[in-house]
C-alpha cells in the first residue's frame, strides 16, 4: 500500500483536471482578449501544480519518514 499524500484520491483527480483546464484556457484567453487577464490562468495553473507536486513528493516518502 502506498503512503497517501494529503490529497484524497478525488481531490487528486479535480486538482488535476483544474490544471488541464487552466492550461488550456490561458492561450486561448491570450489570443482571444488584448489585456493581460490571461496571466491569471497561467497563475492558476502554476499553483495548481505545485500543490500536485508537494502531494507526489509526500506520497514517495517512505512511510516511516515524517515530514521537516
């Protein structure tokens, strides 16, 4: 059994599909809008993915290991 990160299983999943929908709505938005709102989509995206990054790295910690 895996040691679970601090996403469950669905948030995991919604958090992933907040990305790909952030992702794919900022070039759009940029080519479609002329002011920079777009940013805040890339924005969006990038924090989105580092929360999925943090919980990858707490699901490969050993089990036994806490964290610092």
């Amino acid at each position: 059994m895996r040691p679970a990160g601090f996403l469950s299983e669905r948030q995991r999943r919604f958090a992933w599909l907040g990305f790909l929908l952030a992702a794919f709505q900022a070039p759009m938005a940029a080519k479609l809008i002329d002011d920079a709102s777009w940013l805040f989509a890339v924005v969006v995206a990038l924090l989105v993915a580092t929360v999925i990054i943090a919980d990858d790295s707490a699901r490969r910690r050993p089990a036994g290991v806490e964290a610092e």
